[in-house]
C-alpha cells in the first residue's frame, strides 16, 4: 500500500486558482465587511464608547481570521510535502530509488513533475466576553505545481484563494476579507526517517466593514499578508500503523492599509500578528484500498492574544484516503479545536490527487 499511494503525481482536478478563486468567492455571506480597525474613532451618529467597542470587535475578527486562513494554508502545503517527502523516503529505504522508480518518481522523468489541489472550509464562533465575539465561515483553497530534483529535492509553487464572511454583533453588522494567496515551498529528505521543509506565501486581501445604520457605513480597504512556515518531520511504523510526526513554526504577519469609511472618518495603517510552535502527528492504517488516520496537533500561540481566547490549542480530527485507481487518490478529513477557550474552529477539507 505504501509503494501504491507514493506512485501517486499529486493532481487537483481544478487548473489553478482561478477555478478555486470562483468557487470560494461564492461561499456565504456574500456581505462587505472588514479586517482590522485599530484606529477606529466612531461611527457616524455612534458614541466615543461604541467607536471603542467596534475597534476592540474588529481587532478580534482580524486575528481570528488571519489564524485560521494561516492554519488553513499553512496545514496544505505542510501536509503535501509531508507526504510527498514520506514517498521519497520509504523508496530510498526500499532501494527503488537506487533500482528503479518508485514514490513520485516513478515513470519517466517528465513524471517527476506534478500538481495538486486542496480546499478547506471553517466554521468559526467565538464567544469571548464584550465585544470580541462573532461568527462565520472561512474558505482556503490552494494548489500547486513542484519537481522532484534528485532523489531528495521536492520545490514548487502554490497559488489559491482565501475568504472569510463573519457576523459581528458589538457592529450589528458585518465583515469580510477575500484575495488571492501566491508563494514557494520546498522538501528536503534527510534519510529514510526524517525531513525538512518549508514554505513563504503572500496574500493581497481586500477587506470590508459593514455597520447597519441610517444610512449604513461601509469601509473598504486593502491589506498585504505574509506567513511562513518550517517544520522537521519523522516517519515510522509500529505493525501496520504508519505514524509520521512533526515539529514546526508558523509566522503570519498582516498590514493593513489606512483608508476612509462612507462617512469620511479616517482610519491609520494598522498590524495583525500571529504566530504558534505547533507538534502533532498522524497515525494509519491501510485497510485494502482505503487508508484511514487520526491526525492530532497541538499549538501554541506565542503572539499577543487580542481576541479573548487563549495561548494554548488542540486540533484533533479524523480523516480518510482512497486509491480509486492506479492513477486516482481522494482525501477527505475533518478537524475541531478542543482546547482553544472561548473559541470554535471546525474544519473539513478535501483533496484529489491524479497521478500521470
């Protein structure tokens, strides 16, 4: 089953981010709010201490949503080198990369390039005290192309699209942010046990703010997103459960543009950080065509926390991969914070790879 599932390309059936650029821009809540105000004075007709608690709301949403939309692209291209680097290393333990093909670089060389796509939706409710709290859906949608250099080299590039569309009771209104996501990553197999890899994305977000009022008031603005990630990887087996561990870090820094709201307030440039030391693992076992696992990480944030929830968080989920054919792979997996306080984040995503 192991040398079957490395023979595998990596295809998503989408052609690129266009495609899951118009899926998720489709998504609920089709409504224009924003992502941070941190210089927010008031609304037009509002009080000094409402203009307080919208800014203290929208900081909120900005972290909540740049930490989720970060995991979300982050756990993508992390879980695609992760097995892309398991299939090289299991055939450099077989010899089949010395003898013959084997994991992505089985066929011909031109084989040894190939694509992928992945796409996962959130629900986010976060129920911190005053005005931090709100709620929605947050949709990642990323793919990419990359080459096996050698026998431990993987590099390539990723391309998608992000959205979120939140509910935010302290505006009585509503916010959201939606844009592309661009970047490289890199694998690099040690020996048969253990790799490295990393990954850089950029994001041009468009945000909007929308506050229900007579009349309404709408903010629009830009912001540019950066996030990074680095992990080292370990692969064993215990029996037939595959176990493949890791520690990393991920780093994800946002700015956003000043600009002005329809009611002409004038708001500054403002920054949003988030960054966590993540260790997890999956464990699996192959039942004829179909490979179920158990995937388990937990994170700590080691940013200020400005949407009332904790530090400390642990994602637990279940998930499943069949071999449809000798060319076909689907994925399937679902995750939930357990440990985050005042917060829920669940998640499903979904895969499909075609090897060629």
């Amino acid at each position: 089953m192991a040398r079957r599932i490395g023979r595998f390309r990596q295809l998503a059936f989408v052609p690129g981010m266009a495609l899951i650029g118009g899926a998720i821009g489709w998504i609920p809540g089709n409504v224009r709010a924003q992502t941070s105000f941190t210089s927010f004075t008031s609304f037009q007709g509002q009080s000094q201490s409402s203009g307080s608690s919208t800014d203290e709301a929208v900081a909120s949403t900005a972290q909540g949503a740049l930490r989720d939309q970060t995991r979300s692209t982050v756990r993508i291209i992390d879980q695609h080198l992760r097995d892309v680097g398991r299939d090289l290393a299991r055939g450099r333990r077989t010899g089949f990369l010395q003898e013959g093909p084997s994991g992505l670089a089985a066929g011909s060389d031109a084989a040894r390039i190939s694509v992928w796509a992945d796409v996962a939706g959130s629900y986010l409710k976060n129920t911190a005290a005053g005005a931090k709290a709100y709620q929605g859906w947050s949709v990642t949608g990323v793919s990419g192309v990359d080459v096996v250099l050698g026998d431990a080299w993987v590099a390539g590039l990723s391309a998608g699209y992000a959205r979120g569309d939140f509910s935010v009771p302290a505006l009585t209104g509503t916010r959201s942010n939606y844009g592309p996501v661009v970047g490289p990553y890199v694998s690099y197999v040690i020996n048969e046990k253990f790799t490295v890899d990393g990954s850089l994305t950029y994001s041009r977000q468009t945000n909007d703010l929308l506050a229900a009022g007579t009349p309404n008031n709408l903010r629009h603005f830009s912001s540019d997103r950066w996030a990074t990630s680095i992990n080292g990887n370990y692969f064993t087996d215990v029996g037939k459960v595959q176990i493949a561990s890791f520690l990393g870090y991920t780093y994800a820094f946002e700015h956003q543009h000043g600009s002005a709201d329809s009611a002409q307030a004038q708001f500054t440039s403002a920054n949003v950080r988030y960054a966590a030391f993540k260790v997890g693992g999956e464990f699996s076992y192959a039942i004829g065509n179909f490979e179920p696992y158990l995937p388990i990480t937990y994170e700590y944030q080691t940013t200020q926390v400005t949407d009332g929830t904790s530090h400390s968080d642990l994602l637990v989920g279940i998930g499943v991969r069949y071999i449809a054919g000798d060319n076909l792979k689907l994925g399937l997996l679902g995750t939930s914070e357990t440990f985050r306080r005042h917060q829920r984040d669940d998640t499903i995503a979904a895969n499909l790879r075609l090897g060629f």
